[in-house]
C-alpha cells in the first residue's frame, strides 16, 4: 500500500481521466457482449437440438417457426433451413469474438499506462 504522500503525488490530467472513462466504458461495453455471445450460444445449442430432432424424424413434413407462425416445410428444407440459421449465428458469435479480442488489447494498453502512472492507487479489476 502507498503512503499517503506518495499516493498524493500522483496528479490526475485530463488525459488520464479520459483513459479512466475509456476503461470503465470499454468495460461495460465487454460485460454487454460477454452476455450477447452466451445468448448466441444458446440459439447455436437450440438450434443443434432442432436439427437433432428434424433427422431422428420420422415425418415428411416438419413443422418449422419462421418469424411469428408455424409453417410446413418438407424434411430436406428443414435441415437446410436450421443449417443456414446456425452459419449466421456462428458468424455473429464469430464477429462478437474479434470485438471482444480488440478490446480486451485495448484494455489491457490503457491497465498498463494507468497502472504505471497510479501504482496501487488506482483499482482496474474486475468484481
């Protein structure tokens, strides 16, 4: 733990306080996308399952929600159908992947000049 001398001698710039903003909004913006990849990933299991239960079928026709109604598509165009919903929410967990990635670098830049200019008198960890 610093001194409170030494603690006081660290002087907060303009540029500083906009590198704290920039942490705490690249923070928020990282829990926010964390949540939004889980969700992706839960379509992705889901939609597994549906494709799952579409082969063990037995039916010719497959009932399959597009939108707000039911409708009824031929067992083939089932499958197509839940594999074209899966490569577009792959790509989207995918895209939330790389936004993740440049902000965790970023992150860790801006933990790095803060950390050096305010030692243990700045708290950037995460609860």
């Amino acid at each position: 733990m610093l001194a409170k001398e030494e603690e006081a001698e660290a002087e907060v710039t303009w540029e500083d306080q906009q590198k704290i903003n920039s942490f705490g909004r690249l923070t928020n913006i990282k829990h926010e996308l964390q949540v939004e990849a889980k969700n992706f990933e839960e379509v992705l299991e889901n939609l597994s399952e549906a494709e799952s239960e579409i082969i063990l079928s037995e039916e010719p026709l497959i009932k399959y929600f597009q939108g707000e109604v039911y409708i009824s598509v031929p067992k083939e165009q089932a499958e197509e159908m839940i594999a074209a919903e899966q490569e577009k929410v792959k790509k989207q967990i995918d895209a939330i992947n790389i936004k993740l990635k440049n902000i965790n670098e970023t992150l860790s830049v801006l933990k790095l000049q803060l950390k050096s200019k305010f030692k243990d008198s700045i708290n950037l960890e995460e609860k």
